[in-house]
C-alpha cells in the first residue's frame, strides 16, 4: 500500500471517529425566569418604544447630529469595536485543531570534520560532507471528548458576549449624550431665568436709588435690592462654568475637539412629544443588551465545564510524515525518500489534584455567571419600572409646579402694584421675587428630568434592539 493510501484512510477514520465522539459536559439549558405580565408602573402592550430606531424617538436634529457624530467619532466605541473583531478570530484559533494541520520543515548543515571529540565523514577526496533535508508532515488531533468542540463554544459565546457588549456601550453613549443635551437645554433655560432676575433687580435698584436720591426712599430698601440683584448676578457665571464643563464632555464623547455644543427646543416640548409604551416584560430578555451579554457569558460558562471535564481523557492524535535527504541539497532530487505513519496517545495519570479543581472551579464560574444572569434580568425589569413610575409621577409633579409658577407671577405682579400705590412696601416685592425665580428654575428641572425619563427608558428597553450595528451608527437616513 502506498504512503499517500495510508494517509487518506488515516484521515477517513479520524473523521469518522471524530463525527461519532460524544460531547463531555452539560449541554446549555436557557435559565426560566417567571415573568410578571406587565411591569410595574405601566399596563401590557404589545408595542414598544424599543421597536424604534433612536432618531424617530429623538426627533430633535441638533441632537440626532451630535448622536451620529457620537457613533462615528467616539474612541471608546471604536476600541470596543476592534476587541470584538479580536474575538471573532479567537472562534478561528479555537476550532483549527478540528482539521488536520499540515507543516514543512528543512535543514542544511556544515562543519568542520571535529566536534566535540567526534569525526565527521568526509568524502573520498577529504571534503566534509554536507548533509541536508526536506520533510513535510501531517498531524490532527482526534475530538473524541468534544473537547475542542466545547472550547469552540465558548468562544464563539465570547465572541457574541463581546458583540452585546457594543450593543450595550453605544446604548450608553446614547444615554449620555442625549441626557447630557437635556441637561444643557435646562441650564439655558436656568439661564435664561437667572438673567431676567437680574433685569427685574437692577429695574427694582434703579428705582430705589431715584426714590433715596430724592430723599423719599429706604437705605433698607436699597440695601435688599442691592443684595438680591448681586446674588442673582453671581449665579449667572456659575450656570455658564457648568455649561462649559458639561458642553466640553459632550465633545469628548463625539469625538471632537472641547468647544460649543449646537442644540435648540425645550426639555418640555421634548418630555411630552413621544408616546412611550414599555411593551411585555419577557421581551427584555431577547431585547437587552446586557442581558443577552450575561447570557451568552453564561453559555460560555457552561461550555468551559465541558473542557474540564474532557481534560480527564486522554489526547489521541494521528501523524504522517515524509521527506527526503541528501549530503547535497542539489542532488536531493530524483532520490527516494521516506515516510511514516503513526497515533500518539497522550493521557493524565497524577497531576496533584489539578483536573478535579479545575472541574471544581468551572462548575464554581458557572454557577456564578448563572447567578449573574438572574441579577442582570431582575435589575432590568426593576430599571424599566423604576422609569415608568419615576414618568408618570414627574408629569403630575410638572403640573403641580406650573401652577406653583402662575402662582407666584401673579404674586409678583400684585405686590409691585401694591407697592406703586403705597398700600405695600419693598420688602413684600423682593419677598415675591425671591419665590418666583427658585420656583421656576425647579420646573424646569422638573421637565429635565421628565424629558431624561424618555432616554432612560429607551435605553432600559434596550432601543434599537431589531436594527443592526451599522444602522445604528449611520444614524437616520440621508434625504
């Protein structure tokens, strides 16, 4: 029979053997978690804001351009990008050993005809001989215990661990980003109030110091006026630290150099404009990002039980081998060479208890990554309640303070007027004042944090969830 017939039947049989072998460890089995119906805050519907792609949520385009910039520029994001690749070609590395490897090797070699104490042959003529050779060989590590078949699992679960990853961080950028513009808008609005505080103050001042000059004034009154307006003045370049501040992170996260951050509309237009429903609880489990990553890291768990326990087994390989030699690579061919076939079978006998704590602590890992698992989903279902409760009592409490607002403008309107009249005196206006301006600035954090309710919502429901990578980074469609 000739080499290359061993070979090929050598190969059938592997193959044969390897299709037939049986997988060491458990097989993954999903995790059951009872389901509640509906989440708590909001009543079951069969549709989701997560059914959405992130620009028809935030309709704003200031906004929708600082999210693409986001996805297109971010660095972290872009680093995460590569380790996932790097795990896809872990996949590759992990399951080569499934095929048969082929390797080559040669050798040329010249010396002196003494070394060490031995006589190297020499030719008729006295000329040191020049020995060399080419050999090819063939080796493949049978998988009989599945144990490279369950190392290959678990890195295609890495891999796919990684790949949620992503999913999760860019939904995080989304969170900061957008919640970050809400913040921005708020600050102008605060702003914006701080600086007409000024204005009314400094009106309030002017006339005080006419009526004082005109000696039928109140040091008092000019001294509380004086002492509202330079409080109010202060606040004013505090609010435009933090909005430098603020807008400088949000460049960081876009990838751009510290600078202006452009945005337009209101917290409040955008916390009524969208309607939200959470949809069915279940779903979070194939919509989350961080729960998939906690499941396919629990898969990879398991897989890891099986490598441990295949590790008791012995490793059955088969080699071939041929080659050819000559004292003179020139004349090597035409000559005949040789070859060689064999198994090689490899196996633990003592190892100090080595295999059984590996055992040990893979099944250990497993149970952790299990219980992990289970967290990641009850603090979900708690996240995604938490937002929907935290939604509909902001709206009340937006209610409640608008009328607080109107309140006291018409406060403040009532005693400027009683005090034109005589019927009042400063100390009732500046009193007024003193609770419009707070009562305004609450509001709008109070529409801040409703319209933040929309963006920790999306991004609890895992938004996006039907829409793959690229789509979401290439943003909404050009027009």
């Amino acid at each position: 029979m000739r080499p290359n017939q061993y070979i090929t039947r050598a190969i059938l049989l592997g193959t044969a053997i390897t299709a037939s072998s049986c997988m060491m460890g458990p097989d993954f089995k999903p995790v059951d978690m009872p389901m509640p119906t509906a989440f708590r805050g909001a009543s079951a519907a069969t549709e989701s804001i997560a059914d959405l792609p992130w620009w028809k949520v935030f309709k704003n385009k200031d906004l929708q351009d600082l999210l693409t910039d986001t996805y297109q520029n971010n660095r972290d994001l872009k680093a995460t990008m590569a380790r996932v690749e790097k795990a896809r070609q872990y996949i590759t590395i992990t399951e080569a050993p499934l095929f048969p490897w082929a390797d080559y090797s040669g050798s040329l070699s010249k010396g002196s005809n003494y070394t060490s104490g031995n006589v190297v042959q020499t030719s008729a003529v006295g000329n040191t001989l020049t020995p060399g050779s080419i050999d090819a060989g063939i080796s493949w590590e049978l998988d009989i215990w599945g144990k490279t078949r369950r190392m290959t699992e678990a890195a295609r679960a890495d891999y796919l661990a990684s790949e949620e990853g992503q999913r999760a961080l860019m939904l995080s950028l989304l969170r900061q980003v957008a919640d970050s513009s809400l913040q921005l808008l708020q600050l102008d609005e605060q702003l914006a109030i701080v600086q007409k505080s000024v204005e009314s103050y400094s009106e309030s001042l002017r006339l005080f110091d006419e009526q004082l000059e005109g000696q039928v004034g109140d040091r008092l009154q000019v001294a509380s006026a004086k002492a509202a307006l330079a409080s109010s003045q202060a606040q004013i370049p505090a609010i435009q630290m933090q909005i430098a501040n603020l807008e400088n992170a949000v460049s960081v996260l876009a990838g751009r150099a510290p600078g202006r951050i452009r945005r337009s509309g209101s917290t409040r237009d955008i916390a009524y404009n969208v309607k939200v429903p959470a949809g069915i609880p279940a779903y979070i489990l194939s919509r989350r990002p961080d729960v998939r990553q906690s499941e396919y890291q629990l898969r990879a768990a398991n897989a890891e039980v099986g490598v441990a326990i295949a590790n008791y087994f012995p490793t059955i390989s088969l080699t071939a081998a041929g080659g050819l030699a000559s004292a003179d690579l020139r004349h090597v061919q035409g000559r005949r060479g040789g070859w060689g076939f064999g198994t090689n079978l490899t196996g633990p006998l003592f190892q100090a208890g080595k295999l059984t704590a590996s055992e040990k602590a893979a099944k250990a890992e497993f149970l952790a990554a299990s219980n992990d698992y289970e967290q990641t989903v009850l603090n979900a279902l708690a996240e995604v309640s938490s937002t929907l409760i935290q939604r509909a009592k902001l709206r009340n409490i937006t209610s409640i303070q608008s009328e607080a607002v109107e309140a006291y403008q018409t406060a403040v309107k009532l005693s400027f007027e009683r005090y034109r009249t005589g019927l009042s005196n400063y100390i009732e206006v500046l009193y007024a004042q003193q609770n419009l301006y707070p009562a305004q600035i609450q509001l709008s954090q109070y529409y801040y944090q409703h319209a933040s309710t929309l963006v920790s919502l999306y991004t609890a429901l895992g938004g996006g969830w039907n829409m793959s990578h690229k789509a979401i980074m290439d943003g909404p469609p050009k027009r």
